[in-house]
C-alpha cells in the first residue's frame, strides 16, 4: 500500500498527464486488448532498458491498462525497482526449467501492475537447460495464457544477446531497443538489430521493432544531439518522438525501490515517461511495428 502523499501525487500526475480521456487502443472481442509482448533489450549495459521497463509499466497501468512485468534478468534490478526484494520472494522463473511448472505472478504494490520477478539464482537456471532443444521456447510456452489476462506484457532483458534474450526475443511480438546518445551505444543497438533479425528468420518470423528509444539525453551537450539526428536520419520511421533525458531523479528514484511517477512525479523524467506511454497507447510514432 503506498503511503497517501505517494497515492495523492500519482492522482495529480494521473489527472495532469492524461488529460480527458486516454487515446484508445485495438481491443479484441472481448472488450480489452489481447497481451502485446514487448522485449525491452540491448546488449548494452547502463542504456536504460530497466529504467524504461519499470517506468512505462506503471505508465500504461496509470492509464488503466492491465500490465504484467517480467524480469528476464539475474540482477533482478526490476524486482527491487517496484519494491519487490528479490531475497524476500522465490523467482518467478522456474518455468524455464519444466513446462508443468505454473507461472504465478507477484502482485505489486501498484495496482494493475503484476510482476514476474527474477533473483540471481536465475543464472543457475540458464545453465540447466542450456543444452535442451526447446531452450529458446520455454518463455514463449509460458505466456500463452497471460496473453488473455493482461494489455501489455514487458520483458526487461538482461545485457547480453544469450540464452534469456533470446527467449524474450522468441516469446514477444515488438522489441523496443533504448538507445543511450552516444557512439558507443550505436554499436550496440547494430547488434541488437541484427540479433533480431537472426530470430525473425527463425523461430519468430513475426518480430517486429516497437521502437528505438533514445535515453540519457542531454541537449547541452553536442555529442547527444548528433546522435539524436544520426539515429532519426538512418531509422527514420523507428525511433520514438518521446525522448528521455538525462535526469538523476530517474536514478534516485530506483534507489528507493520507486517508479519516478512515486518519487518524483513533476521532474523531467516523469513527464518524459508520461510522454512514451501517451505515445504507445496512441500509436502516434509514425510507423509502430516496423518490420525488420
């Protein structure tokens, strides 16, 4: 339960950032929108794909959406940033080893937010089945029926192209690919896209790019907005409007195990996050889904 201050402020936030009503989405027959998975990776560390995995969670559930989020990596950085202690609650992740294992989610604190969680015995995990035949397959398996219960499904990767982004990658249907503004991150997002690529010509031929998300933005700075201009000019139609910029609220806020909406919702990171998740309900990047 959060303290009231907390509950008052998300209430502002929730009232000033979506104003009226929230844009609408494609729904099923069954008057809600099947799961959309989406696998928020680079094999870049320290990009912002955790920051971007929490903060849009608790964005689209701000926004009514039901969200499950799933924590693919051994840090386990997602579990404690909604508040979760890892050494407190059994991974979540077993799945991996047996198909007959149910997949439970953890309810968060935060409402319409469900949590798969991880811990570093998940590494353990890997390299049990690493040798099995279906390794890439096991996530995939799992979601089938979380698909029905929840709008979105967010995977957060772990910094490496092996063993569980390649499950993710299997198991989604968009990948979004948070990109720091520099050159060194360039490189990355080259591997992750050819990464992608090599999964789509295989087990998932239907994967498509959410979305390039452009993160640690900094306008002052010339290396940044050279980047910003590269990147929008060579993948034009696959890059997000929203930018996210260089705040340290942002960093504070997953020290005290919160989403930026709780800790600090008029700072620039919020509104920043408010603003991707306006933009994934909407559908207002030019191209959603670009295929690959």
């Amino acid at each position: 339960m959060f303290h009231v201050e907390h509950e008052t402020a998300v209430r502002r936030l929730d009232r000033r950032l979506w104003q009226g009503r929230v844009p609408d989405v494609p729904r099923g027959t069954t008057g809600r929108q099947m799961g959309l998975v989406v696998a928020i990776a680079n094999q870049k560390g320290g990009v912002g794909k955790t920051t971007t995995a929490i903060n849009l969670a608790r964005g689209l559930a701000l926004a009514g959406r039901e969200v499950l989020l799933i924590d693919f990596d051994p840090q386990a950085n997602a579990t404690s940033g909604v508040g979760i202690r890892p050494e407190n609650t059994p991974p979540q992740n077993h799945y991996l080893v047996s198909a007959e294992t149910p997949v439970r989610c953890t309810v968060t604190r935060m409402p319409r937010l469900s949590l798969l969680s991880a811990s570093p015995s998940l590494h353990a995990v890997g390299k049990m089945v690493s040798a099995a035949p279906d390794r890439d397959f096991r996530l995939k398996r799992a979601l089938v029926t979380h698909r029905e219960a929840f709008e979105y499904i967010l995977i957060d990767c772990p910094p490496s192209i092996g063993l569980f982004t390649a499950n993710a990658l299997v198991a989604a249907d968009q990948v979004l690919i948070p990109l720091q503004c520099e050159y060194f991150a360039m490189e990355g997002l080259a591997q992750m896209i050819g990464a992608a690529r090599s999964i789509r010509k295989g087990p998932n031929p239907a994967l498509e790019i959410y979305g390039i998300l452009l993160t640690m933005f900094d306008p002052d700075v010339d290396i940044n907005r050279e980047v910003q201009r590269e990147v929008r000019l060579h993948f034009k139609g696959e890059v997000f409007n929203s930018v996210i910029a260089r705040d340290v609220a942002l960093t504070e806020a997953s020290s005290f195990a919160k989403t930026i909406f709780e800790y600090a919702p008029r700072s620039r990171g919020a509104f920043a996050y408010a603003s991707l998740t306006r933009e994934v309900l909407s559908g207002s990047r030019e191209e959603v889904g670009t295929r690959i």
